[in-house]
C-alpha cells in the first residue's frame, strides 16, 4: 500500500494533467481515483521493464474514454447556434498563420524556454508541475517562462 501512496505522490500531478484534457474539470479528481484504484487492482500486470508513466497514461485514457462514453451529450438546437464566424475561410487561414508564426518563434528559443512554455501551454501544467517534472526549482521555472515569453514576444513582433 506504501508503494502506492509514492506513486500517486510521484504521478497524480500527470495524470491530472492528461485528464484534463479528457474529461470535464469537475470530474478530474473523481477520475484520478479512478485510476489510481485501477493502478492497485491490476498492479500485477505492471511490467517493470516498461515505461511506468505510459502504463499510467495508457490506465488514464481508458477509465476517461469510458467516463465519457458514459455521458449522455448535451444537445443544443441549431437556432440557438447562430452562424459560424469567418464563412470565408479567413477566420480559420489568420489561425493557421498565426499558429505557424508562433511555431517557428518558439523553435527559435533557447530549449529550457521552450521546454517550460511549452509544458505549460501545451502541456497544461502549473509551474510547480513544471518544476516537479523537471526537477528544477520553482523560481528557476518561473524565470524560464518569464524570459521566454518575452523573448517570444520580440520574435513574433520582428515576424
């Protein structure tokens, strides 16, 4: 049981983080001991030469995709929708564009910059799971970030 409580201290700041990108917000504690209570009962068929994290994720998305499959979808009628913005493709193409123009400013950044921006952003975690993740300190994270997106910043103004 022991072995448990240090993984979920090591991992539940991962696995919240994929989860947040499955499931609704309230249901991310819920589902977290979902997994977790999957993780003990089927502790048998961890294979130690593989990738713990994986095995977690793989646990993860399964207990989500069955969460969501679960959910009864909200309808809304197609009166209250409206039109879509940008019938022209313009909305989508000055999306793209930009997307594009911060892919190539963030390639251009030093790799602990990007790596924290990128976790964060994309990687939807809070600095303290930054710093967790690396293992590296709060600050030091906080400095990364702060550098980087300034520096982001002047590269997307000087595109």
């Amino acid at each position: 049981m022991e072995l448990l409580a240090d993984c979920y201290r090591t991992h539940a700041a991962l696995v919240r983080s994929y989860l947040r990108r499955l499931v609704p917000p309230a249901d991310i504690d819920d589902m977290t001991q979902v997994v977790f209570l999957e993780v003990w009962q089927s502790r048998h068929r961890y294979d130690p030469a593989r990738s713990l994290e994986a095995w977690l994720l793989g646990i993860a998305r399964n207990r989500a995709v069955d969460h969501l499959r679960a959910r009864r979808p909200a309808t809304v009628s197609l009166e209250a929708v409206g039109e879509p913005a940008g019938d022209d493709g313009r909305t989508v193409s000055d999306g793209l564009a930009r997307r594009d123009l911060v892919r190539r400013a963030l390639s251009e950044l030093p790799e602990t910059q990007r790596q924290a921006i990128e976790l964060a952003y994309y990687g939807q975690l809070t600095q303290r799971e930054i710093s967790e993740r690396l293992r590296v300190p709060l600050g030091t994270v906080k400095a990364r970030t702060a550098r980087g997106l300034h520096r982001l910043s002047a590269l997307m103004e000087a595109a």
